[in-house]
C-alpha cells in the first residue's frame, strides 16, 4: 500500500496522526490514573498507557471513531490485567522488585500515617471484585461516561451503575473504622 493510500486510509477511520496526538493529550493522565491505581507502580501505569497508544495506533483502520475512547480504555485494562497477573507470579516466585520509599520532607509521623492510609485504601480495592474494581476506577478516574464505561466493559449503562454504588458501598464497609485509629 502506498503512503498516500494509507494516509488516506487513516483519515477515513477517523484517527490520524492530529487526532491520535489531540485524543493523547485529552486522556493520558485520565487513563494513567485508572492504569495506576490497578497495577499500583507508576513504571508500569506509564508502559500500559504507551502500550495502548500503540495498539490503538495499530489498529486504527478497524475501530469506529466513535468508540475510539472505550477501545482505548478496554485495551489499556486489558494490558493491566496482563501485568497484575505476571506481577503476582513473580511474587511468589520471590522476584518481586524493591518497594518504592516515600520522598518528600514531612514528618515521619505525618508519612507513616499517610502510607497506613494509602495501604487501606489500596487493600479494600482489591478487595473489589475485577468487575466492580474496573467499574469504579473507570467511573472515579477516567472521566468517561457511564454511557462510555458501558461501552468499554461490554455491559447494559444500568450495571455500570449498579457496579459502581455496590464497589462504593463495600468500600464504605472495608475502611469505615480507618478514622477511629
């Protein structure tokens, strides 16, 4: 294929380079920040969401502009869940990488406090199932529509919903006495 049949290939799918660039700069940190809060290592967030990029780049010719944003955030997921699973068979295989130390100037009260507080929240999203974790993520941090979450996850609108205040709700429950410490 020639290089001005496959530019004119891209523009009829709706995603060339000045939209890929544009939908980058509108998504990156949105979709960094659900990538983020599943694989909990900025490294890896950061890789997921290039990855994606690239994949969504690849296949291009075969999306409907107007899916573009679910795809993206589908695919991203997707590569996430991959990394978790090799996360955890490295862990219990021993080969877990050093844990990131906290920086900054605060008081070691304060960052202990702060970290404790971090590792509860942390702890009660993973006790959400991969359903409603992916739900509440995607509702709280990628500034999607539940119209667009639907989209994504291949679900009615009306469970996205119910997903979302049922993860809430058990999120609620598993860090009620967090306050009381």
């Amino acid at each position: 294929m020639s290089a001005k049949a496959a530019s004119a290939d891209a523009r009829s799918s709706g995603l060339d380079e000045a939209a890929l660039h544009r939908l980058y700069v509108d998504k990156e940190k949105a979709l960094y920040n659900v990538v983020y809060r599943w694989v909990w290592n900025a490294e890896e967030a950061q890789d997921v969401v290039q990855e994606a990029f690239v994949k969504l780049w690849a296949a291009r010719s075969r999306i409907d502009p107007s899916t573009v944003e679910p795809y993206l955030y589908r695919t991203a997921l997707n590569l996430a869940s991959n990394r978790r699973r090799r996360n955890k068979l490295w862990r219990w295989l021993g080969l877990e990488a050093l844990d990131e130390s906290p920086s900054g100037a605060q008081s070691a009260e304060h960052t202990l406090a702060a970290e404790q507080r971090r590792l509860r929240v942390r702890e009660a999203v993973e006790r959400l199932t991969e359903k409603q974790r992916r739900v509440v993520l995607l509702a709280e941090f990628s500034g999607l529509s539940y119209g667009d979450i639907a989209l994504t996850l291949g679900v009615p609108e009306g469970t996205v919903a119910s997903r979302r205040n049922s993860a809430l709700q058990k999120l609620r429950q598993l860090l009620a006495g967090e306050d009381d410490d």
